[in-house]
C-alpha cells in the first residue's frame, strides 16, 4: 500500500505542522493533474491578454508618444525598465539554478531545473516580444543577423544580440525534453523518432547548456553596462563601475526567489508535498548570494564615495535604504527559515528579496535617473495595460504549461496517483492505450495493489 | 604513442587557455585604447559659438529649419515659433540663461557638438548613428535605426531626439547640415547669423580663432577656456562664454570622453572575444563530466522505478 512507501507524502499539510515531518523527496517532475486549465484567474489573464493586444495595435499604428508617458527627457518607460531590465533578471532561474545544478553540482537542484527554464523562457519570451513593440523601428532589427553590422563595444548591442540569440537558441533547446517527453508517452509509433531527437539532443547537450550561462552572464551583465554611459545623470548611489557585476548577481539571487518561491506556491497551490532538503539548499545559497552581493553593493557605493548620499534626506536616500532593508531582511528570513522551518518565513524571504532585487533593477534606469531639473516619467494606463497584459501572457502560459507537461517536481508516488488518476477519470484510456502520461507500456507496475 | 584525435583537440584548446589571456590582458595596461579604435575624421568641420556675441535673434532657428526642411514648431500658442527645447522638428535652438540675482545672463546655442567621441555613436548597437569619415560629422541612418533610443540616453549633452508620434519614427539631431556640405554650403544657422557669433569652419581653424579670441580680451571668457577643446575628449563644435559653461548646460566631463571612461572594462573584457571563449570552453569540459554522472543517475533510476528517466 502506498502508506509503507516512504516517498509517499500526504497531498495537504496543515498550517499547524511544520513542514519537515514529513519526509518528502521530490524525484521526478509530475504535470499537475486533477485541476481544470481554465479557471476565474486563468480568464482574468487571458482578458488582460487581450487587451495588452489589442491596445499594441492601436500603439503601432499611432506610435509611442500618444500612448506612453515616455518624453524627450525619458526615453526609456516601463516596456523596456521593468518588463526587460526587471522581469528577464527576476527569469534568469534558468541561468542561476542551472549554474549551481550542472556546474557546481548542486545534484537535488536538478528538481527544480524544469520550473526554472520553463519561467526563464515564458519571462524572457515576454521580455522580447514587448521588446519589439517598444522599439520605434523593429523592421530594422534584421541587422541582427549581420554580425559585421554589430557595434561590438556598445552594450545595447550586446544585449540585444545576446537576449535574441540566448532566448531563441539555447533556452528554447533546453525546454525540448519535457515536450518530447509527452510526445514519448503519447504515443508509441512515435517512439523511435522521438528517441532519435532526444539522442542528438543529449549529444549536444553540454554545449547547448555551456552557451545557456555564458550568454545570460553577458547580456544580464550588459543591461547594468547600459546605464555606464549615462554617467552622471544617474544618482552616485547607483552609478559605478560594478553595475554589470551587480546586474548580474541580483538577478542570480532574484531569479532563484523567482523558481524555488513559485514553486513552493504551485505546491501550495495544487497541494504538493514539499522536499525541504531541496528547499533548504535553495535557500541557503540564495542566502549567500544576497550577502555577497549586498557586501558588493556597499563596497561600490565606498568606493564612487558616495556613502554620505545615503544618509540624505531625499528620495534616492529613501529609496536605496527600501532596496537594502527588503533584501538583506529577505536574505535573513531565508537564513532564519533554515532553522525553524517555516514555509511562511522561507516564502516571504524569497517574496521580499525579489521585490527588493527589482527595485534595484529599476533604479538607475527609473527612479534614480535624473536627466533634467524638470523631468518626469509616470506611465501611462495604457503603458501599464499592456505592460500587464505581457506579464499575463507569461502566466497563463505557465499555468498551461504545468498542467500539460511535467514541470513542477514530486514524489515519485505522484506519477503513479496521476497514472491512476487518469485511468480512472478517462477510461477510453485503456481502450486505445493513447494518452498523454500515465500510459506505461511495458513497464507497468505489475503490483496489483496499485 | 599515437594521439587520438581526442587529445589533439584537447592539447589545442589547453594552448589556447594562455594565449586568450594574453590577448585580453594587453589590453589592460593600454592607456590609449580608445585613441586606437576611434578613427579620426580626415577633415574635421565644425561651429564655433561665441555666446558673448549671441543677440538671441534665434534667425538660426528658422535658418536650421529651412536647411533641414523641418516645420517650424509653433506647439507654445500656434502662432510663434518658440520650442521650449530641442526636439523632433528643432535641431538648433537658442537659450537664454537669465540668473535671478541679477549677474551676468547669456544667450546658449545648443544642437550637436559632434564629439570626436560620441557617446551616441557608441551606444548604438547597429551602427545606425555614425560619424562621417571626412566631415566628422554626427550622422543618422535610417535604414539601420531599431528605435531604441539608447541615444537619448547615451548623449552627454542630451541631444538626440525621437519623434513620439507616427508609424516611421524618426531620430533628430544636427548632422551638420551634411547634404549642404557636399554643395560647398555653409550650415544654415551658421549662413544667417547676424553678429558672427556662430561661425563654420575646420576645427583647427575654428580653435586658433578662439584662442585669438581670448587673447585679445582677457577676462572676457569664462576660466580662458575654449569648452570642446578637450572636453569629452574633444568636440568639433566649440564654446566660448562669460558665464560658466555648465550654466549654459555643458557639463563638466573632463579631458576624457564618456565611452572611453565608462566602457573601459565592457572593451576589455571583450577584446577579440578571448575571455568568453575560455569561458565557454571551461563551462563545456565542467559540464560535460556533470551530465555524463547525471545521466547515470537517471538510467539507475529509470531501472529502480520502472518509471522513464527524465533529462
């Protein structure tokens, strides 16, 4: 019976109980079974979505001015700063996890390797395609392919040919196997084919991956470079020579809030257990990343001698202090969770790091750059509309994406409850042996208690 | 011993570990990297603006906009032209710079300063704002601009400008009014100025006649100094002035230009692209070991669990 498998975990944990009782061991991604697509929250984004679309059509055809509250002083809004700049750090799981699964051979971290491509590539996706309706001439974007056409020095080059290159080849690569694993089980003629993929695919795996983190470390790099050239117009609070290096580490330690905090809400969500030796090994180097990188931020702020500008009473003051206190609170949280296991501290020390790491992601772009005595920026609601509506797309994209494929990681015992689940709610099933997961073929399980 | 064809290419790429760091590290003690890789233009032209002479007529504003076949911007009240700043329609404007405790005010030409090294021209990732081989000219082309407008924020001097409205928007900024150049005419603000405050010629040129300028009247000019002679590692457009120069919103940026300062590690980092190749190529050998381990695991797994094993 399934009560002697010591993988086995109840499908609920009450609040009460803390949650390392129960010896959970997440083994192998499971699609999220027994919940419907479409769901109240599901249609709220799909509305957004269409909205964002349609207000993108009226935007390309009379341009960014009437629609955004983009101006000569700022010419950079939202669309760029916090759908590009923000939300492709706070997606780089797929970087950061994945450098301290296959390089740094943090092994149970491959868990969480497929919620963490799966969120880079929907965040980068977004990112891209609000990209292309942000920029006055994207019919001009062909010279991307030119490389004798590159200004190779300029940021903005790098991370335009970087993001592109990264996003269409190495992270979609990466998010193969879960596809051809379903196309695998769907169907048995299609077998030998899909093996046949799955074969040349492993071939070229280390290089594939190998790229996936050298492209992400130079254009997440880069999008600090950009404010570089900016000079002086953003505050010395954030300007420095360290912004690629700390570009990079707040969207390494973002980007791990971002897979391990979503996917202890998807537990949460669709009641799975939790494998907090997982969790706990996330936390403690998200820990460290933030330590670390704190430490760097405050060396660089020394070292532009600029330390007394913090202590200012103004709005940059005010705003750098919110930065520091929501991550280094954050990264304490995350250290105090390691302790008393609380899924409430781990998950709002994830909560509060991200949105402290976003913050800075968006200052020297936004909120501390300083182009002109009168300058302002404030979006505009269509701007923020369809600012949304990118974000929504990403979302109902993944909410489909667990439930079709396996993505979300589980016990074991969850792939055989899903087999049974199936068989039991779709009995055509074992009349034509055609279905997505659970069809076992030869290796079915022959106890009969199952 | 024979060597396979494994440890061949592994010898290369071992040999090749010394020399990328030896292709990024010259960089490194090279003071003049930037001297290096930013040609200088063969004929440098410019504008020499003398904001002591200036009567604000603004008869360079309509003349900018009759050269450049722009409209001219009447968004104040519909009946003057009278742009607040520089923008899509206006390339050269007058300003005035007017103290409230009564000191000296004085009138400020601003359009492009064609830096001899352009943040713009840096920042552009597909070579849309060039700088023209002769002139040395700051230029536009259209057929390469994605509309990014990381220009408007690489500038310096905030110059460049993107036309909000419509479906082909367009960056505007002084091109030295290159299609008259090549007619053998002068720029149009510099054709109808009435007092010779702003006056066109070859930089060179332009730069003895400052410092006769300042020569023959001591005192008259701010600090003695001809603002673009050396600042942002020099300008083909010169400045003199009474007032200070930062109060005419010139910035004070020092001898070096902003690409040169601020890109200074992006360059060398990248230099031949010997860095993230050896990245690439450690990333490779590390992670290749790890998936072959992975791989085992999973297949032990897969025969443990009956279940397929997931990569």
């Amino acid at each position: 019976m399934s009560s002697t498998n010591a993988n086995h975990a109840p499908s609920t944990v009450p609040a009460s109980v803390p949650v390392n009782v129960y010896k959970t061991r997440w083994e192998r991604a499971v699609p999220v079974f027994g919940f419907p697509v479409v769901t109240p929250f599901f249609i709220v984004l799909v509305g957004l979505a269409v909205i964002a679309f349609l207000l993108t059509s009226y935007r390309e055809v009379v341009g960014l001015g009437p629609v955004t509250g983009m101006n000569d002083k700022f010419g950079w809004g939202i669309w760029k700063t916090f759908n590009v700049v923000v939300l492709t750090a706070w997606g780089s799981g797929a970087f950061a996890v994945g450098i301290a699964a296959w390089v740094f051979g943090r092994k149970r971290l491959h868990t969480l390797m497929r919620m963490a491509l799966l969120t880079s590539m929907l965040a980068y996706a977004c990112g891209l395609c609000l990209l292309g309706v942000d920029v006055g001439r994207p019919w001009n974007f062909y010279w991307v392919l030119f490389p004798w056409n590159w200004n190779v020095h300029s940021p903005m080059a790098e991370v335009a040919v970087c993001m592109s290159v990264y996003a269409s080849i190495p992270l979609f690569l990466e998010n193969i196997p879960p596809v051809l694993e379903r196309l695998w089980h769907f169907d048995a003629r299609w077998r030998p084919n899909v093996e046949r993929v799955e074969h040349a695919l492993h071939y070229f795996f280390p290089f594939i991956i190998a790229l996936a983190y050298l492209l992400p470390a130079m254009h997440q790099s880069s999008l600090g470079a950009l404010m570089l050239l900016a000079g002086d117009r953003v505050h010395p609070l954030w300007q420095s020579p360290f912004l690629p290096l700390l570009y990079v580490g707040a969207a390494a330690f973002m980007s791990f809030g971002c897979v391990a905090g979503s996917t202890m809400l998807c537990c949460l969500v669709w009641k799975r257990a939790m494998d907090m030796e997982v969790l706990d090994e996330a936390a403690r180097i998200t820990a460290w990343l933030i330590f670390g990188w704190m430490a760097i931020r405050l060396l660089a702020v020394l070292l532009r001698g600029a330390l007394l500008d913090a202590f200012r009473f103004d709005r940059y003051a005010g705003i750098f202090w919110v930065e520091m206190i929501l991550i280094g609170y954050g990264g304490w949280m995350l250290l105090q969770s390691l302790k008393t296991h609380k899924f409430r501290t781990m998950f709002l020390g994830y909560a509060l790091s991200s949105v402290g790491g976003m913050l800075y992601r968006f200052s020297p772009t936004t909120l501390a750059y300083m182009p002109g005595p009168h300058a302002i920026y404030f979006p505009s609601t269509i701007e923020l509309l369809i600012a949304m509506g990118f974000v929504a797309v990403g979302i109902a994209a993944f909410l489909v994406m667990v439930k079709l494929f396996a993505i979300l990681p589980a016990p074991i015992q969850d792939w055989r409850d899903m087999a049974a689940y199936f068989k039991a709610r779709k009995p055509y099933i074992s009349w034509t042996k055609y279905f997505n997961f659970g069809f076992f073929g030869d290796k079915l399980p022959t106890d009969p208690t199952r | 011993m024979a060597i396979t064809r494994r440890e061949l290419i592994t010898n290369i790429g071992k040999a090749g570990v010394p020399v990328a760091v030896a292709m990024t590290m010259s960089t490194v003690g090279a003071g003049t990297l930037q001297a290096e890789e930013v040609p200088v233009p063969s004929a440098p032209v410019g504008l020499l603006y003398d904001a002591s002479l200036c009567i604000g007529c603004k008869a360079c504003e309509s003349a900018c906009n009759a050269a450049n076949d722009t409209p001219p911007d009447t968004s104040g009240d519909g009946l003057h032209q009278a742009p607040i700043d520089l923008n899509v329609f206006t390339r050269n404007i007058i300003k005035l710079y007017k103290p409230e405790d009564g000191s000296a005010s004085s009138f400020v030409k601003r359009q492009c300063m064609h830096c001899f090294d352009p943040g713009c021209v840096a920042g552009c990732p597909f070579e849309a704002l060039y700088k023209d081989e002769d002139t040395g000219a700051v230029r536009w082309d259209g057929g390469k601009c994605i509309g990014c407008r990381y220009c408007t924020i690489s500038c310096p001097y905030s110059v460049p400008r993107f036309q909000w409205a419509g479906i082909n928007p367009v960056i505007t900024k002084c091109e030295l009014c290159s299609h008259r150049l090549v007619k053998g005419l002068k720029p149009g603000c510099t054709s109808v100025c009435p007092v010779g405050a702003v006056i066109f010629g070859p930089r060179t040129v332009l730069l003895l006649e400052a410092k006769r300028r300042i020569k023959n009247n001591p005192g008259r000019y701010y600090q003695d100094r001809v603002y673009g002679e050396t600042d942002n590692g020099g300008t083909q457009c010169l400045y003199l002035s009474k007032v200070p120069f930062e109060k005419l919103g010139l910035p004070e940026l020092g001898p070096e230009s902003v690409p040169s300062k601020s890109l200074r590690w992006q360059k060398r980092i990248y230099s031949y692209f010997a860095l993230p190749a050896l990245l690439y190529a450690g990333l490779v050998t590390v992670i290749r070991k790890n998936v072959k381990g992975h791989e085992q695991e999973a297949h032990e797994q897969e025969k443990e669990t009956g279940l397929r094993a997931q990569l």
